[in-house]
C-alpha cells in the first residue's frame, strides 16, 4: 500500500494480507463455536449424570460450562485482536487503554463478588432451594450467580446479598442432611420449664405424645426429652425432633407448640416456670456452727409497736367502735 497526494494506493500484497487476516478470524471464530457446541453437550450430560466424573458433582456442570465459556470468548478475542483492521492505529490503541483503564478502576468489587461466587460454587455450601442462614437472614435460595445471592425469607422477602459478604459470613444449611446422606436428619428443639412437683416421667410422656401428633416430623429416628438444667425452682425439658423439611421450621414448631400445649392441659400440668420466696431471719449470724460458742443462741425478731406514733399508752387496750345510740 502507497500514498499519492491525499490518495491511497491499495496492492495486491496488502490485500492479500488483509484477507488473510480475515480468514484467520473466521477460523478463530469457528474453531470456538464448535468448541462452545461440545462443551455444551458434554456438561449437559454430566448434569443429567447420564456421564460421571469420579469427584465432579452433577450440580457443578452448569457453572462449569459458563465459566468455560467465558474463557473461550476471551480467549478468541484475544486472538482475534491482532488481526483486526486498524490494530496498530493510534486511536484503536488509545481507546483500548483507555477502556482498559475504566475496567480496572470500576470493577475490583465486581472481580471480588465473582471470585466468591466461584469458590461458593465448588465448595457447594447450598445450592437453590436450600433453607440457609447466612449472618442475620434465613430463608430459601432463591437464587445464585457469579455475583450475588438471592434469598426469601419466611415472610416473602427477597434479600440480595453480594457473594463476598456471603462468603465472609457463617453459612447454617438446614438442608445439607436432605442432600447428603452421610449426614443424620435435621434436629429441631424447643424447651419448656416446670416445677419439681411434676413427675418427669410424666413430663417426658407428654412431650414424646406431642412429638407423634406434629405432622412432617420423623418416627425414626424417635424424639428424646434432654433434661438440660436443674435450677433453683424448676426442670428445664428439652424436647428433640427429627425433620427432613427444613423448609416447614416455622410451621412445624407451630403445630409442636400446640400440641405441647394440648397434651400438658389434658395431663394436668401447669406450663409456668415457679419462683419461692422466703422470710430470712436475719438475726442469725451467718458464721459456720463450727465457729460459734455452744451456748450461742440467736437474737429474737425486734418488733416495735404502733403505740407511740398512735399516742396510746402502752397498756391500752385497742380502740373499739362507738355504737349508735337508740331512739328515745
């Protein structure tokens, strides 16, 4: 290619050279079509575990073909670059830094919630539809991407949480048992107090009873009652459940406390939690027996009558009621 005057001259060798470059772009773009329709294929299969990997999970087949994907693009489009019309001009190179620069000053938190969602992905914490709590919110996952989590709350709340603060938060599965079965069913608890004057055999009978009569608990394994405090006044019972709808927690300990409930008004329990009070006397010292003298006896309660802030004599007898007088 030479230039006369304002015009450009085009040769033969600098159109071979151009179309060159464009049949090694569409070899670029064909090879990673193709690339995409195999991949897509083959992680297709693996999520239908019609093809097993040994330790590549079914539910990693769909984030690993996106991430796979991506990669391809990027990486034809880096191959692709040099051969574009007008790579080596200023002004391409000057928007390419420029946007380059933008990308990089906007995106760290971007970079940083898509590396979480990644490691959240292969560490397969939840998955959607899990009951999870995750710092202060429980609910369902709804959903989870590269970039954020999205949960519903009991309540129908959508809460959208970003992967990296997920990631640096407690994560509780209440549903890992439903998904993994090296892992016993989910234990729901709740507690209640009574009197000693309660037999806890009695007790325990009542809570079991209760246990058998809420729907979506387990028979086996069987509920237990924990005794987990004796305190000053009362027994603390803790009564143990076995689940495997953790997505029903609020509706089960609902129908649990009914019939907590029911079954203690049948069996004449009072459900309250005693307190005593008791009159010390306080003139008794309270050194050990030991460090006493034997003839130690303790001082009587001091009384101090009424008579002198009522101005009566000591000796008086107490005021009487005057009766009426009779009609003469």
């Amino acid at each position: 290619m030479s230039k006369t005057g304002f015009l450009t001259v085009v040769t033969a060798p600098h159109l071979f050279e151009k179309g060159c470059n464009l049949f090694t772009i569409f070899i670029v773009v064909i090879i990673a079509y193709y690339a995409i329709r195999v991949l897509r294929l083959i992680f297709t299969e693996i999520g239908r575990e019609t093809i097993t990997i040994p330790g590549f999970y079914p539910d990693w087949a769909n984030p690993t073909f996106r991430l796979t994907f991506v990669l391809i693009i990027a990486l034809a489009l880096v191959i692709c670059f040099p051969y574009l019309p007008g790579f080596n001009s200023p002004a391409f190179q000057g928007v390419s830094l420029f946007l380059g620069v933008l990308f990089s000053l906007g995106s760290t938190a971007v970079v940083a919630n898509i590396v979480a969602g990644i490691i959240l992905i292969y560490t397969r914490s939840f998955q959607e539809g899990d009951h999870v709590k995750i710092a202060e919110v429980v609910g369902d996952i709804l959903e989870k991407n590269l970039l954020v989590t999205r949960i519903v709350t009991p309540k129908n709340v959508s809460v959208t949480i970003p992967n990296a603060a997920v990631l640096g938060s407690n994560i509780i599965n209440y549903s890992g048992a439903a998904r993994d079965r090296r892992i016993p069913p989910l234990i729901l608890h709740t507690t209640i107090t009574l009197g000693y004057d309660v037999p806890w055999r009695k007790v325990e009978d009542v809570l079991i009873a209760a246990a058998a009569a809420t729907p979506d608990l387990l028979t086996d394994p069987s509920p237990f009652v924990l005794q987990t405090s004796l305190d000053d006044f009362y027994v603390s019972y803790e009564l143990n459940v076995h689940t495997e709808s953790p997505n029903q927690i609020p509706r089960i300990y609902s129908n649990l406390h009914k019939n907590i409930q029911d079954g203690c008004n049948a069996a004449d329990i009072e459900i309250l939690s005693p307190h005593y009070s008791a009159v010390r006397d306080g003139h008794h010292i309270t050194i050990p027996a030991d460090y006493l003298p034997q003839d130690y006896e303790p001082p009587s309660f001091r009384v101090h009558p009424l008579s002198p802030w009522l101005n009566l004599p000591s000796n008086a007898p107490p005021p009487t009621k005057a009766e009426p007088e009779q009609p003469t």
